[in-house]
C-alpha cells in the first residue's frame, strides 16, 4: 500500500513496536475461542499422575482380591499353619508285636474319626499311660495291638499305633483304603429331660466337645499324611459312632467334625 504526501514535506511515521501487527504470525498470536483460557499442564506431570493412579488401582484390586480369600475362608477349621507332633510307637510301647498287612498308602482315600470311649488325659506323661493301658487290655483280650492307625491325646499329641504302614484292625472299616484315628476319651451331648408325669428329672445336661487342641492336632495329621503322599488329594472324612454304647455316643464330636471341609457323614457301628 502507498501513502501519497506533500511534496517537500516528508514526516517520518514512528510505529510503536507494541501497536506492531505481524500479519504472518497472526493466526498463531491471535487468541480466540478454541484457546484455553488456562494453560495446559505439562506432559510430565500428567505422566505421573497417570502412573500414581495406575499404582493405587492395582493396590485396590489386591486388596479386594485378598480380602474374597479370607471371606472366602473364614469357615474352615483351622485357617493357620498347624504344627504336627507325633509320639513314635517305639516310645511309648516296648511289646514289638507285629500288627498287620501293609498298607498301601496310594490306595488310601477315607479317614476315620472316633473316640476311644475311655478315660480322657491332657498331660504328656498322663496321655502316655491311657495309651499303654489301651494297649495292654488289647494284647491281653485280643492278642493283638490296638486297632487304631493313630490315637490323639488331649494333650494335643499324636500318638503312633499302627501309623501309615499298617492296616487297621477294625472289622467294620475297610483295611486297605483308610486311616483310622482314635480321640482318648468320651464327648457326649446330653439334653435335659423331664418326666411330665412325675415332674422328675430323667436326665442332665452335659456339653463335653474335644479340646480344640486335639481337634487341631488331628486336622494337622491329615494335612500332614497329605504332606508325605499317605493318602489320595481327593480323601473323605467319615465319623464313626458306636450306637451299642446309647444312641447319642459321639454326638459332640460328631458335630465338630461336621463342620470340617471334607466331612462326608456319620457311621453307626454297633
């Protein structure tokens, strides 16, 4: 563009440097709606939020996963590490009497749980003399050892009898597909009864469960006879009840073993 002056009279025009328009940059200077009113964060900081948003997701996600485990878990027994401590039968019996025909341990899949029916113990050396006094009325009556693969005693011991390498000795039980395990002592539920007609009390009420370390030691010699390949993974749990003692014997160990997560059923014997 030209601008047409007076001759003889040439002014020089001082253009202020801040009414400058630059006509090739203008589209890049000029602000408009599309411009954020705000600056743009920078790429960095964004990138860290990012990862610390993706740290506490994973966080979150471990943290409900482990959570639906121990829900999920929270039925089962005995939902710690369970120590094992079992008394070998060479301690406590000197008879050296030969028990029985081998068992193979690969044809192993039921175990069987019963009280003794006897005097309980709670002490070592107390749980020592039951167990030898059971063996001695069984070498004495039957000629033989006692019946039981293992004896557990209230004082939270195992004790060997015939152990993982003997077949039981019961006749009611199959001898070469199962473990049997002996709880020393008698654990009754007894509901009180009265006579409408006399008024008379008939019976009493008496609570007597396992100890819970005996409950424990036996769910650790399970796990531990799974530990040393005595028995098959997919194992069943059965109780066994002597109903020739009264109707009711076992009822509170039958009960807690009910709850047990391989528990099949109760086995009445007489």
């Amino acid at each position: 563009m030209s601008i047409e002056v007076p001759d003889g009279h040439i002014d020089f025009i001082r253009i202020d440097p801040n009414h400058r328009i630059n006509t090739k940059n203008n589209a890049t200077t000029t602000c408009s709606e599309c411009t954020p009113l705000l600056g743009r964060r920078p790429v960095r900081n964004r990138s860290r939020i990012n990862c610390a948003l993706f740290s506490l997701g994973i966080l979150l996600i471990g943290g409900i996963t482990v959570a639906s485990y121990l829900l999920a878990h929270d039925n089962r027994p005995f939902s710690v590490k369970l120590s094992f401590d079992m008394v070998d039968r060479i301690v406590w019996d000197s008879s050296k009497l030969s028990v029985g025909p081998r068992l193979i341990s690969s044809n192993v899949r039921y175990i069987y749980i019963m009280q003794t029916n006897g005097g309980d113990c709670h002490y070592n050396d107390d749980c020592v003399a039951v167990v030898q006094s059971m063996q001695m009325t069984a070498i004495r009556t039957e000629n033989t050892s006692l019946p039981y693969n293992f004896l557990i005693g209230g004082d939270g011991e195992t004790y060997e009898v015939r152990g993982w390498s003997e077949q039981n000795g019961f006749s009611f039980l199959p001898h070469n597909s199962s473990l049997t395990i002996g709880l020393i002592g008698k654990y009754l539920i007894f509901h009180t009864m009265i006579d409408v007609e006399t008024n008379c009390l008939k019976g009493s009420f008496n609570n007597h469960p396992p100890p819970n370390g005996q409950l424990t030691e036996a769910f650790a010699l399970i796990s531990e006879s799974l530990r040393r390949h005595k028995m098959t993974e997919n194992y069943q749990i059965f109780g066994i009840r002597n109903v020739s003692v009264f109707a009711a014997n076992s009822e509170a160990l039958m009960k807690s073993l009910s709850l047990w997560d391989r528990w099949n059923s109760t086995v009445n014997v007489t």
